[in-house]
C-alpha cells in the first residue's frame, strides 16, 4: 500500500507542478511524467493508480474515450 501511495503522490506532485488544469489522459500523464524525469511503466499503470484513488474520491474519473483524470482539488 505505501508504493501506491508513493507513486500517487509522485503523479500528484508533477501536475501540480506542471499546473494541469484540465482532465488528462494516462498517456498524457505518462508523458508529463516523463518530461519530469518520473518513471512508470505504462499508461496503463498510471491508470490503475489513479483509478484506485477514485474509489476514494481523490480523483474523479472522466469516462470517456479515452478516460480522463481530474484531481477533486482542480489538478
């Protein structure tokens, strides 16, 4: 559980930094990521993540396609 939260807060993190305002794909957080030198494996790994974190309402899941993710505190 603690290595979710690590790499929750890591996402959290880069988009407050990058203020992202706007719902984004796991692709486009992926590469964000990327750009701020964080690694992950995938987009789909970005999506589970995140995605356990809806369950919480931390995130709010924009289904769409392709899903979209948006943090309740506007990142």
């Amino acid at each position: 559980m603690r290595l979710r939260q690590g790499r929750f807060e890591r996402i959290r993190t880069v988009l407050d930094d990058a203020d992202a305002d706007e719902p984004l794909t796991a692709r486009e957080i992926l590469d964000l990521l990327d750009e701020h030198g964080e690694e992950f494996d995938s987009a789909h790994q970005i999506a589970t993540v995140l995605g356990r974190h809806a369950e919480t309402g931390e995130v709010e899941v924009i289904r769409d396609q392709p899903y979209r993710y948006r943090f309740q505190d506007g990142s």
